[in-house]
C-alpha cells in the first residue's frame, strides 16, 4: 500500500494518479514521479539520520534536542508546517527557521539544486571577498546559506544588524551578480575574470587601483564593501563615490578627476552612458558612505516587495534558458512549505513513521490521508 500525504486542504480524490504518479496541483498542473530518490531519502531518515543533516545545514547545536525528543524527519516536517517547531526545538536565532524552511523545501522538490554547495562558511568567504568583512559575525551566527542569500530580505538585514545601507547596496549588488550567473562561484577565481569588471572582488578592485591610479595603504580598502558588481550594477555608484571610499579630499581636484576617468574606463562604454544618462535625473545623487552611515533603511524604492509581499533586498531576476528550477519562468520555488503541490511516501517503514505519527498528521487540518490498494483504488 501506499501512503500519500498531500498538501492541499481542498484537494478531493476520486482514484489515486496511475503509475504511482502524483498529479502537482496549480495553474499550469504537471505530473511528478512519486517515487522520487531524493524525497525517499529524506523522509525516511531516522533521528540519527537527522542529526547528520542538521550538522551538514552547520546547525549542529540542535543535535542533542533532537536526540532527547527522539525528532525524525516526518516528525520536524510535521512541526515546521504547524508552526511548532520553536516548541519542541528552541531556535538560538530567529532566521534558522528560515533556513530550515528553505532546506526542506529544496530537498523535498528537487533534491538539489545550484544553491546546495553554497553553505554558510562559501558566504562567509564570498562575504570576505565583497569587502563585507565587517558583516561577517552576524552571518556566521544566523548561518547564512545560498539559500537564504537567494530570498534576503531586508527585514533578514535587520535580524542581521545590517543596518549601514552603504552595505546593503553592495550586498544587494553581489547577490545580483549571483543570479546571473545562475548562483555559481567562479567569479571568486580572479583567473577567469581578468577582463571581467562586474565579478571582480574587493581586493581585486584594490589590485587595480593600485596598478592604475598608483594607491597606496589600501588595507582598509578591503573592507569598504566596493566589489565590482557594486561598482558597474548600482546606478548611483560613480566615480565620486569611488574618491570618497578611497577619502580623496574634494581639494584634489586632478587627482578626484583622474579617478572618475578611470573609473569610467574600466566599467566599460555601454555601462558608463548607462550611469551619465541616470546622472541627469532631477533627484540623482550619488551613493556615499558617509551620507548612509547612520540610516536604517534605503531609500528611493530600494525596498521592493514581492507579490507575497516579502521585501527582498535584490528582486529576482531569471534566466530564461536555464535549466535550473530557481531560474525557469516566474516561478518561485521558496515561496514557503505549504504550496500547492504534493509530496508522497512510499514504503516507509514503520519505526520511522509510526501509528502515532500517522494519527498526528491526520489531525492537521492542512493534510489528508489517502492509502491506495496495488490498482490505485482508494481504501481510506
């Protein structure tokens, strides 16, 4: 027999998909193998199984409580979707929620994905190499993943105490960076990049700043959160921005010259016009920071909501010839657990699921329980 768990309240079946199939529900319905390796996998881990997940997510420290309340993986499922996972498994910061969220729901649809390698010890290097040291510490303790970095949202940038909106610009940027190039890292090897301004790191960007406007003690330049794609994807990032990160007195005349010249050399033709036609706007002012030190929030429509009404920090942006299921027309895949499509388990055994499993899942009211005889007829 076959058990189906299915996340739809409203969903009423006659007779189970044929060929152990079950049917995505939506606006553009599709048809999902049911026996899927990865979804198997998942749902069947026992507690110690797990365990090992939870160190692998780098959230080790709940080990011991899920051990204690003898957790399984139907069991934290259960939990996340009826909102009591903080009462069974006390979070120590509020986004790990978040990022278990958006675990699940990567590992139950697709398996993996682009965003799978990148853990929270890659952000934390790619951190590094943005210039964004200083936002590190925060990061590492909300463990900050790929995930999460794909739907940041600028109330995570305050739970995150990034509050200096200079930062949240150049954060914003990276990431945008990020979704075009399908969220890989190989702009973090500067070999591939040579003449590439847009993936260029800070201390890359230093490197070139030192080669062709001869500066010098540039140590604390690499922590000013100036990337290339700060420097060429946000509009209000010119030349003068560039002086007064590098603190060139406005006094120096020639040399704040030379800087917006190069400057504008080495982001390329088609995006310097970009920046003098945005220039010409009535309210234009450049980015500065010292202007954005102290403000809480970005300005100028900066927070742009979702149709959820989530304000993320960078909008998605999508690659239509990419295969990848982050990338594919407008679809959201971290729109939350509770979605319209089905999860199914098959042959689960009985220690990891038990009666009172069952009996508790049944009692939800956002799951229905269906057992299919072999021909697929409804037994209950």
């Amino acid at each position: 027999a076959h058990l189906i768990l299915i996340f739809s309240v409203n969903t009423k079946l006659k007779k189970a998909p044929p060929n152990d199939k079950v049917v995505i529900l939506g606006s553009n319905p599709s048809i999902l193998v049911m026996d899927q390796p990865h979804r198997r996998e998942f749902l069947s881990k026992d507690v110690f199984a797990l365990q090992e997940w939870f160190v692998a997510l780098g959230l080790g420290e709940y080990c011991q409580k899920i051990l204690n309340e003898r957790i399984n993986s139907c069991t934290l499922l259960k939990m996340v979707i009826d909102g009591k996972l903080e009462s069974v498994l006390p979070l120590s910061h509020p986004l790990h929620r978040k990022k278990l969220e958006l675990a699940l729901e990567e590992t139950l649809k697709y398996g993996k994905t682009e965003l799978t390698p990148l853990n929270y010890t890659w952000v934390l290097n790619w951190l590094e190499m943005n210039g964004l040291t200083e936002i590190c510490p925060s990061f590492e303790r909300a463990r900050v993943d790929g995930r999460m970095l794909y739907m940041l949202t600028f109330d995570d940038l305050s739970l995150l105490s990034v509050d200096d909106v200079f930062y949240q610009l150049s954060l914003k940027s990276a990431i945008k960076a990020l979704r075009l190039t399908s969220f890989t890292s190989k702009y973090l090897d500067s070999r591939e990049i040579q003449d590439n301004c847009l993936y260029w790191s800070c201390p890359h960007v230093g490197d070139w700043l030192a080669q062709n406007l001869k500066m010098r003690n540039l140590e604390d330049f690499k922590k000013s959160g100036v990337n290339g794609a700060f420097m060429m994807l946000e509009d209000t990032f010119t030349g003068n921005t560039l002086a007064e990160v590098l603190d060139i007195p406005k006094g120096k005349t020639h040399l704040r010259s030379v800087v917006k010249e190069e400057f504008m050399k080495v982001i390329g033709p088609h995006c310097a016009q970009h920046k003098l036609d945005k220039s010409k706007g009535k309210h234009f002012s450049h980015v500065s920071p010292a202007k954005y030190k102290t403000k809480k929030r970005a300005s100028k429509g900066a927070e742009k909501k979702s149709k959820d009404g989530t304000r993320l920090l960078c909008p998605l942006i999508f690659e239509p010839n990419s295969d990848s299921p982050c990338f594919q027309g407008n679809l959201n895949v971290f729109q939350g657990l509770i979605d319209t499509y089905t999860y199914a388990l098959t042959d689960l055994d009985t220690p990891k699921l038990d009666n009172s499993d069952i009996g508790s899942l049944i009692n939800s009211s956002q799951l229905s329980r269906v057992i299919t005889d072999e021909d697929g007829d409804i037994l209950v």
